[in-house]
C-alpha cells in the first residue's frame, strides 16, 4: 500500500519527511493540499490533519501529522534502515538539534520569507529586520559548527535522523542569500548532505514545483487577504522579538495572518 504524503516542496518540514521516506526506500505518493494559502482547506487533507498544515502522513489506516510525529512513526514502523543514533544519549542530542531547527531557525527564514516574498515591511522597517534576521542566522550558525564538532554527520559516523532534520533549514537560508561561512565544517557538511540523493530529490521537488508555479505577485494576494500565512507559536515570537509587531498589528487588522484553527 502507498504512503500518502501532503506536502509543499517548499516546506522545510515535509522535506524531512521526504528525506527519511526516501533513505528508507519507501514508496508515497506527495500531494499539494489545495485551499491551504487562504485558510480553507478541507477534506481528507484536514481529515489527516485538524490544523491544515503540512506535512500529514497516511499509511493505510494510520494518519499522523506534524513533522517530528511523523519521522517517529515511520522509524518505528520501519526501522530498516535505522536512522537513529544507537546510543540514548545520541538520541537525545539529535532530537534537540531537531527541536531547534523546527522552532527558533525555521522562524528565521520564515521571518525572512515574510519579507523578501510578500512584503509585510518595507523601507526601514524591513532592513532593521532583515539585519536582526542576519545576525541571528549568525549565531545559529556558530552554534550548529559546534554541535558538528568533529564529525562528519551531525547524526556521527552516518547520515540520519540529526542530519535530514537541519538540512532542509539551513538549504532555506542559503536560499535566501545567507549560507555557512565559506571553508567552515558547517558549510562542508551543507555540500556532503547536498550529494545524498533524498536531499537532492528534495530540491529537484523544489525546481519542478517552482516551474509550475503561477502565483503571480503574492504581496498583492495578501495585501487582499486572498493568501494567508500562519503566524503560530515560534513565528509570532519571532516576529514580535524582531521589530515585527507592526507587522503583526497590521495583519490582524486586515484579515492578511492567520493562526491554528479550531478543532472541531
């Protein structure tokens, strides 16, 4: 039975998912929810799950979102080839190198995405927020450098869990203009990962999906709240701690932001 995945290439979340399902060799099907941008989304998307976010996962009768759940589950119920680390402590230190990545880095690059794509701030606004970005990618940089030490994975000897979760993340800020310092382990460890073919198809998914595309200019569909970004938890944070508080005032305001919704 083929996995179900829903997904959009350029979620760095459901790249995660990708990235495992692909090393494990697992055949899925990925597919674009639709109604998402503009808080609409229903159907078996919403059924698989209530916050109408990607990634979701079905596998057969199995539905389980959120990224980090979903990388669990298919650890668990396909353990070959195991991604983990062996050793608890290991374990323990991928995970929060996953935790990290998910909420305070994703943030970053979201926050930068809010900018440069749709146009939330401009003038001075925008370049005070873009330079707090900067740093702050800066320093999550110099952290992830010693978190690598001297290994040639983040997960150790091998390529794993610790690896496909920072990888999609950092590949979005270079992005976005702001990659590893050149000749640093970090960003010798950006190309290594770069090579492994999950990662690869990861990005060819970003370059077919962009080919296709045709949203023609997404600040205008804001601007006229036809699009909606969600501003949850560690993005609100980031937004309000950043100089964004206008940015959020002004969402609210126009009906342009959205959050999580109900369950229902």
């Amino acid at each position: 039975m083929t996995i179900t995945l829903y997904d959009h290439p350029l979620s760095p979340y459901a790249q995660k998912v990708k990235i495992m399902l692909r090393e494990k060799s697992l055949a899925f099907e990925a597919v674009l929810p639709q109604g998402m941008g503009a808080g609409g989304a229903t159907g078996p998307f919403v059924e698989a799950n209530p916050r109408a976010e990607v990634p979701a996962l079905v596998d057969g009768e199995v539905r389980v979102f959120d990224s980090t759940v979903i990388i669990e589950y298919l650890e668990d119920a396909y353990p070959e080839p195991p991604l983990r680390p062996d050793a608890a402590a290991e374990r323990a230190r991928v995970r929060m190198l996953e935790e990290v990545m998910d909420t305070h880095f994703e943030a970053i690059t979201w926050g930068l995405g809010e900018l440069s794509w749709f146009r939330r701030a401009e003038g001075a606004e925008a370049e005070a927020m873009g330079a707090r970005a900067a740093a702050q990618l800066t320093g999550f940089y110099g952290w992830l450098e010693r978190q690598l030490a001297d290994r040639t994975w983040f997960n150790g000897a091998a390529f794993g869990w610790g690896d496909l979760c920072v990888v999609p993340f950092v590949n979005g800020a270079v992005a976005q203009g702001h990659a590893p310092a050149e000749g640093s382990r970090l960003a010798g460890w950006v190309a290594r990962a770069n090579e492994r073919p999950s990662v690869a198809k990861a990005r060819e998914d970003i370059a077919d999906w962009s080919r296709g595309a045709s949203l023609g200019d997404v600040a205008q569909l804001v601007e006229k709240g036809l699009f909606k970004r969600e501003y949850r938890d560690h993005r609100l944070e980031w937004m309000v701690k950043s100089g964004g508080l206008g940015v959020v005032l002004r969402g609210v305001e126009r009906d342009n932001i959205r959050f999580a919704p109900d369950f229902a």
